[in-house]
C-alpha cells in the first residue's frame, strides 16, 4: 500500500503541510514513521480521512489551488466498486468529491484501488482517471 508524506497528504486534502501536521498531532489521523524519521499515512487511512475531511468542511477554510484551465483535480482515490463490465471510481481531490463511470477493463489496466494518488479530468460530462 502507497503511503504519503504529511507534505503530499496535505496537497491531497487540499490544505497546508502546518494544517496536515496539526491533525497527525492531535490524532486525527494515524501517522507511522519511516527508516528515515519522516512521518508517513498510510493510502488507506488517507483516503478514509479525506472523506471525512469533506465531510466536515475542514479543508474549505483555506484556498484551494485549482485551475480551470486544465480541469485537473489531483486526489486520493476513496472507493473503487468493479462490476462485470463497468466500474465506478471516487477521488477526494480537496473539498471536491469526484465520481467516475469507466470500463472495469480500464481501471484494471491503471491498478486504480482505494488509497492511491489518481488525478480526475473532467472535460464537459465526461470524467476521466489519471492514474499518478
């Protein structure tokens, strides 16, 4: 499973390294350190906690740096449902829930599963998953 640093967990929820360090030290979220000393999430506690994030509208007190330029929303993958053919993907990129409908062939091909950095580009009604 991928983990992040508390530098690329904050860009992820959409807040500052000072607000993400904030949350690991009240233990909002559970951190782990690496050989290094480096604080470390684990993809899936990051994912479960962005969600929550949303939720609770911590992350809308600060700007979030997206351009609509590009419509690329940088984000956490917070669930993957497969079905036979199709295949449903959700990113919390920031206060921003994204949810995309793709062949499951496709999200096999990316190895897209919950926990991961994934980027959603959305070009008029149509999503599509960047996987980072």
């Amino acid at each position: 499973m991928q983990s992040y640093t508390i530098g690329q967990a904050a860009r992820l929820l959409g807040v500052s390294p000072d607000t993400a360090r904030r949350w690991a030290d009240a233990g909002r979220v559970t951190t782990h350190r690496d050989e290094g000393g480096r604080r470390l999430i684990d993809g899936r506690d990051l994912a479960a906690f962005s969600v929550e994030v949303a939720r609770s509208g911590d992350a809308g007190e600060e700007d979030v740096p997206y351009t609509s330029a590009r419509n690329a929303f940088p984000g956490i993958v917070t669930a993957v449902k497969l079905g036979d053919v199709a295949a449903q993907v959700e990113i919390q990129a920031g206060p921003h829930r994204l949810v995309s409908l793709l062949t499951r062939e496709a999200v096999e091909e990316l190895g897209l599963e919950v926990g991961m950095q994934a980027t959603a580009r959305v070009k008029s009604t149509s999503v599509h998953i960047d996987r980072a």
